[in-house]
C-alpha cells in the first residue's frame, strides 16, 4: 500500500496539488494511524493532510476518485458468461442473487489443461480478476505513462503480462474440442481487453495530466497572444495567472541575505579588537538600493483588445509584488486603474477598466497629453515608466514630445510592444519615433516574452 500511496502523491502533483516530501511523510503517518479500510475515512484523511485550498481539495477528491476506482469486466459480458455457464437454467430471484466472487459458483468447472488467466475468465472471480489486473500493470509499470499515444503500448504489456498469448491457444483447442466454452471464453477475453483499455486510459489521465499539461503550456506561451482561438483564450488566461503567481513567489519577499548584505572583514575585526579579534560583533557590507516605483501605461483600444486583458493580468501582480506601482489604462483618453487593481479581483478589474475606456479608438498623443497634464509628477529620477501597446495612434500626432519629457525624468522607459517587429513603422505606426526616447523597446507578442519582460523589470529592484 505504501507503494500506492506514492503513485497517489505523483497523481495528485500532476492534478495540481502542491505535496511537499514533509507534507507525503505526514499523510503517510495519518493512513497508517486510520487504516485503509474505511474508504470514506482515508479519502477525508488524505484530504485534510495534502489539500492547502479549496481548488486543491476538490482536485484531490477528484483524484481520489479517480486513483482507487476498480476497472471491472463489463456487466452485459459477465452476465452473459453467468447465463451460459449454467446453461439458462430457470432459478428463483433469491437464487440467483451471488457475491462478485460467486458470480459463476454454479458454473462447471473449467478444465485443467486450461491456462490459469482461461481459468480465471471461465472462474468468474472477479476479485480474482482485479488481483490479476492489479499486478499485471504493476509489472508493465503503467504508472509510467505520459501520453495518450502510448495507451497501446501499456495495454499490450498488461495482456501480455496477464498470458493473453496462452489464452489465444487455449481458445484454439476449445473451438475444435467444446464450441460453446470456446463463444463464453471469447465473450470474457473481449471483456478483459475492454477493461484493460479502461485501465489504461484511467492511468492516463492520472498520470499523464502534468505532461499533457506542460505540453498544452509550452505551446501557448510561444503562441501570438493576438491570434489565439477562442478556446485558447481561457487556456491562456490560466497561464498567465501561473506566470504572475511565480513572480510574486519569487521577488516579493526579498533574500534574507540581500537585506542583510555581505560581511565586511575589515570592519568586524576593527570592531573586535578588545576581544583579541574574535568575532562578538560582525559589521555588514549592503548595496543600497532605491526604493522601486513603477508607472504603466497599458493600451486597451481595440487593436490591442485580445492582448489588453494579458498585460492588466501582469500588471495587476506588481501591484503584489512592487510597493510603489501606478497603474493607468488609454484608448483615446487615459484613467488611473491602480485603485481598480488593487481592490478587485483580476477578472473584476479586467472588466471594469474595459468598460470605462477599453475597446476605443487609440489616441496615443492624446493620452499621453492627459498623463502629462494630471500625473507627470508621479514620475522621478527613481521610477521605471512602462508602456505597454502597438504605437498606432490613427495618424494623429503622436505627442513624441511627451514621451521625451517623461524619458528626462524617470529612471528608464520600457516599451513593450505585442506587434512582430517587421510591422513597427509601417501604416499608423509610431514605434521608431517612440523608441528613440525608450531606454528598451521589446516586442511582447507572446506570453513567453511577456514573461521575460517583466521578469527583467522587476529583478532590478532585488
């Protein structure tokens, strides 16, 4: 059972579920305590010690369900076997009423030059059976499979592991020998494939999901955010939820050592020379690092409208992860979002900050005019200006002039810009007069670049 419950554990990682080494030792200790075999009991068990939310809790549970759910032979073919194996006889209901492991009590006996899986089948032990089965995907170690394209291959060495080869002559011999034994054994084989098959999709599901997983990702952080399919787009929004979540993991809580500093020899020794240089009191080099202060400015008009939903997402996880971040949102005018970020949830404040100004007609210089009449003293010598849009201002004037000024003031200006760069310049597009006044432009035109981005951003404040 130990075994199993260390599949279980890989199981639930796959589905989502954080299980530490600790926190497996600690359920481990649980099970042992209430047993196993109270299924209701050891499901809660297992759930109280691994699930950490109620996401992960109904993850689990569904887990649960799915890991200790026994394959069994089909009813309709069990039946039939039942029926033939006592020949149709006419029975009361009460008669015929059996335990699974009696399902063919009244059945002849199978013959003893039969195999033992022909046996089994003609036996009708269902216990048996799941036994056979249990131990025949051990040896094949389905546990193992990662993709559905290999549903095949761990079918084909559960049967054989279970003697399918031996069951092939044997129904042989029975076809010139006994007619009848050989249809009821040829009804259970098809039924022991067809359980074989749904044990081995049950096991892809269980533990192929984090590699299907994993694949499905990689495909869409290198897809273009603007050209996603519609069923994509919550795939992607789901992505991009993990890409904030790491950044906060991984820059909102500074490195005791980066607080601390590094020891500075030259200084403790002096400090210690009272005490014949031994180390009482320790004196620290640090780095002085400024305060971070971010401004974004998001274009949410409706040539950006696919990717706009993307960049908020982002820009809602500074606001966890940078103290200092002021957030705004343009199409032919600009608003400050940042009390929409930090009060609402992402999906809330996606839809508010949409409805107040997205979906318009991008005005760039009009925009930028606004920034600079209400906010441009937000901007300081310490704060990273972030632009995040395609630059296509419909012909009007760009207002470079204003993006120069905020450049003379602010620390650094990053464009991120979700068009490939082949289209900057082109048509309405103002990019190369933006640049000249950017300390970095990027294109962002898929998630993985996002990522990047504002993964640099935010690493130089650390």
């Amino acid at each position: 059972m130990r075994e199993n419950l260390h599949r279980f554990f890989r199981a639930a990682r796959g589905a989502g579920v954080r299980v530490s080494p600790a926190e497996s030792i600690d359920a481990m200790r649980a099970v042992a305590d209430v047993g196993f075999a109270d299924r209701t009991i050891l499901r809660d068990t297992l759930l109280l010690t691994l699930a950490k939310t109620q996401d992960e809790k109904k993850s689990l549970g569904e887990c649960f369900d799915l890991f200790f759910e026994q394959p069994k032979l089909t009813e309709a073919d069990t039946a039939a076997s039942d029926s033939d194996a006592t020949g149709e006889s006419e029975q009361s209901p009460a008669e015929n009423e059996s335990t699974p492991g009696d399902s063919a009590a009244g059945a002849p006996q199978p013959s003893a030059e039969l195999g033992p899986l022909a046996q089994m089948l003609l036996g009708g032990d269902r216990a048996e059976i799941a036994a056979a089965m249990a131990q025949a995907a051990s040896a094949a170690s389905l546990s193992n499979i990662r993709y559905f394209t290999q549903r095949g291959i761990f079918s084909t060495r559960i049967l054989d592991a279970l003697g399918i080869q031996r069951l092939r002559d044997d129904l042989d011999m029975l076809t010139e020998t006994n007619p009848g034994e050989a249809e009821r054994l040829a009804a259970m084989t098809d039924a022991l494939r067809d359980t074989v098959r749904e044990t081995v999709n049950q096991a892809l599901l269980l533990y192929g999901r984090e590699e299907t997983e994993n694949l499905r990702n990689e495909i869409l952080r290198n897809a273009q955010l603007a050209r996603l399919e519609p069923r994509q787009v919550e795939q992607m929004r789901a992505l991009i939820r993990q890409i904030a979540r790491r950044l906060r993991e991984r820059y909102s809580k500074p490195r005791k050592r980066q607080r601390r500093g590094h020891l500075d020899v030259r200084r403790t020794l002096r400090r210690n020379a009272a005490w014949g240089g031994i180390p009482f009191l320790t004196a620290w080099k640090r780095k002085h690092r400024d305060r971070p202060k971010i401004v974004a400015l998001c274009d949410v008009s409706g040539s950006v409208a696919r990717v706009s939903d993307f960049f908020l997402l982002l820009i809602h996880s500074l606001h966890e992860v940078v103290d200092d971040v002021r957030s705004f949102a343009f199409s032919g005018h600009l608003i400050e979002v940042s009390d929409i970020l930090e009060s609402m949830t992402p999906e809330e404040a996606m839809r508010e900050i949409m409805a107040k100004v997205g979906y318009g007609s991008s005005d760039y210089g009009n925009s930028l005019a606004d920034f600079e009449k209400e906010w441009l003293s937000t901007v300081t010598p310490k704060t990273t200006v972030i632009v995040l849009g395609d630059a296509r201002s419909n012909n009007l004037d760009p207002r470079a002039d204003i993006l120069r000024t905020i450049g003379e003031r602010a620390k650094r200006v990053v464009w991120l810009n979700p068009e490939g760069r082949m289209a900057w310049g082109w048509g309405d597009s103002e990019m190369p007069r933006y640049a000249t006044f950017c300390n970095v432009v990027r294109q962002c035109a898929t998630a993985q670049q996002l990522e990047r981005a504002i993964s640099d951003i935010v690493a130089t404040y650390q």
